[in-house]
C-alpha cells in the first residue's frame, strides 16, 4: 500500500490477522518506524512491479467501457489486452 494507508488502524488490523502489512511510511506522519528488513524491501519490489503492470493493462490496454455480456467474451477482452503485455521485445 501507499503511504496514503499509513494509518495506525490499518497497521494493526492487519497485524491483528497475523499478516505482515507492506505500507510506504508517509513523511507527514511525525512517528518513527523501523525501516523495512531485506525480506521485506524484497517483497515490496516485487509488488511494486505487479503494481505498475496492472495500471499498465488498465490505462493503456484495456477499453474504458465493456459492451460485452458473459464470462467467455469478457476474457477475451482481458487477454487482448494482457497479449500485448506478454510480448519480449517490449
């Protein structure tokens, strides 16, 4: 999550369901937190690389509106749009 979820509540509901929260510290908040441990910056790439695909897919290759009914036709609208994702030179 951003730094806009940085909140105390959120912290400890989702420590509260034995999750380990991935949250950006928000600068405007006065409290100290521990930076994140190797394990953690690790996990935190690679959510944010899963991040800027799926924005990706959303802004640029998918259509703002679906005219299409049903779950068969919906996904091939989603794999025209994730085909392109998939292409090596890109």
């Amino acid at each position: 999550m951003d730094s806009a979820y940085d909140a105390k509540s959120i912290f400890q509901f989702v420590h509260g369901k034995g999750r380990i929260s991935i949250i950006d510290h928000n600068p405007k908040r006065k409290d100290l937190r521990e930076a994140f441990d190797a394990a953690t910056k690790e996990r935190y790439k690679k959510r944010t690389v899963v991040e800027r695909a799926n924005s990706h897919l959303k802004d640029w290759l998918l259509p703002d509106k679906v005219l299409v009914r049903g779950s068969k036709k919906m996904s091939f609208e989603l794999m025209c749009g994730v085909l392109p994702c998939c292409n090596k030179d890109s």
